[in-house]
C-alpha cells in the first residue's frame, strides 16, 4: 500500500508542474511545499497576475480554490479518498501581485465517514490572515445509494 502522506506529495508537485489549462493547477502553479505530514499540509504561493481579481488583489475564488485544495490534501495525507460536501471560509485581508502567501491546512478530525479539515491563508512578511476556512469531507464509499436493491452511485 503507497503511504497517503508520499500520494499528497506527490499530488501537490503535479499540481505545481501542470498546464495552466488544467484546474487547479491554473491558480496553483508555482506553490512551493513546504511540509507535507500525516493530516497536515503547509504550502507558499506567489501571488500572480493568474489570480488576481479586478482591484488587484487576490480574487475570493482563487482563495476558496486554495481553501478547498489544500484542504482536501490536508485529509488525503491521512488517508482514504474523499469528495467534499461544504466549505466555508471568512476573508480578513487580502494579498496583492508579488506578496507571498502561506497556507496551512490541518485536518481537525473525523467521525463516521465525515471528516473536517482548517485552512488558514497568511501574508509570509507580516504574518496577517487573510482567511480562514473549514471543509468538510465524507469518504467517497459512503455516496452510494441503495435504490430497489441496487447500489447506485450519488447523483451529488
């Protein structure tokens, strides 16, 4: 059995290396990993012209991308394969073209065949938060529907 923490290593430098015309190596080419352990990742991202919104700075949506995708590797690390069922995340600041940024992503815990992980987003020079965000997964062997005595895949 491959060991999930070497499997989310490896996801994020594919991540890093892909074509822009693949999502969401687009708003994440260039994150540099920083450590990647059993239910927690750490990453740095330069923030570039690819995601930034109308007023110059970080668009919210690349934000809930990273939210999202460090998030998910953050639960992939401890392993199992999961499909997310609700993110939500609170902006405080925001980065500009050229700031560097540091997510972290830590998975909080899990129940049953739930399980949630905290991301934070953080300016690298000043240490200010620019978000916070809770994602929230279940395991993909728990979307199955048993419909007339047969087992379907989820339409969600």
């Amino acid at each position: 059995m491959v060991d999930p923490v070497l499997k989310a290593t490896n996801y994020l430098k594919e991540l890093c290396n892909a074509g822009l015309e693949h999502y969401p190596a687009s708003i994440l080419q260039g994150i540099q990993t920083v450590y990647v352990g059993k239910g927690i990742v750490q990453c740095k991202l330069i923030i570039t012209d690819r995601v930034l919104g109308e007023d110059g700075t970080i668009h919210t949506g690349a934000v809930a991308a990273l939210m999202e995708t460090m998030g998910a590797t953050a639960i992939f690390s401890a392993g199992g394969s999961h499909a997310t069922v609700d993110l939500n995340y609170s902006l405080y600041s925001t980065a500009k073209k050229q700031d560097e940024v540091k997510i972290e992503a830590r998975l909080l815990g899990r129940k049953d065949d739930l399980a949630s992980a905290v991301i934070e987003i953080r300016r690298e020079c000043d240490e200010e938060l620019i978000a916070t965000g809770r994602l929230w997964m279940v395991q993909r062997r728990s979307l199955n529907v048993n419909h007339n005595g047969v087992d379907l895949p989820s339409k969600l």
